[in-house]
C-alpha cells in the first residue's frame, strides 16, 4: 500500500482527520481527537497502528518481517505495519479498521454515540 492509498483509507474513516502534532514529516489519523494510525510522510514505509495485545502476539508471530511492536509507542497496544511487505493492501485496510475499532470502543459512551450520529 503506497502513502497515498493510506491516508486516503485513513481518511475515509468516521470522522477521521490528519493532524502533525510531532512535526511536519509525522502524520497522525485521528478519531475524535485520539489517535488510530501514525506514519511518515516523506519515507512513508510503515504505519503505527493501535492492536488488541493478543491479536498483537499472533501478528508479530505469524509476519515477523512486517509486523513489529509499536515504534515510540507502548509496544503491548501498538504494531509498526510495514506498508510494502507480504501484507495485502486488504490486509492492511482490516488492521487500519481494528486499529480504528480499538480507538471507537475506548471512548467515552457519548463520543461513541456523538460519532455513531455523524456529527464530529
């Protein structure tokens, strides 16, 4: 998956924006001000992306090459993905959408129910 195709996907996302809050070669996908996904901009070659500490093991194991703990990030929450590894661009899509999903289920119920409305 190339750097466009990701933030594009990233962006499609309920209410999802990009912010650069670690400077301007670091973009950051957010939901509702918390963050699913980080990735470089100009050597854009992996994504940080928010994981179940369970299914994390099971993917590090399964895509040793591809699927590291979490760069800079708490290692137990977090996966560094390689974009243009053995993963499948449909692949990588579920990880961004479970990485989304974790953000989603670990809000507050009313910024639950304020994304399920649509507003932002």
């Amino acid at each position: 998956m190339d750097f466009d195709t990701l933030r594009e996907y990233c962006l499609s996302k309920n209410c999802a924006e990009e912010t650069m809050p670690f400077g301007d070669d670091t973009l950051v996908f957010k939901v509702l001000g918390k963050a699913f996904a980080l990735t470089g901009i100009s050597n854009a070659v992996s994504v940080n992306l928010k994981c179940d500490p369970e299914r994390a093991i099971e993917l590090r194991a399964q895509f040793p090459d591809d699927v590291m703990p979490g760069y800079h990030m708490n290692k137990k929450h977090w996966n560094t993905v390689i974009l243009e590894g053995r993963l499948s661009a449909d692949e990588l899509k579920e990880h961004i959408d479970h990485s989304y999903a974790m953000v989603v289920k670990g809000m507050r119920k009313a910024d639950r129910e304020k994304l399920n409305s649509g507003s932002s």
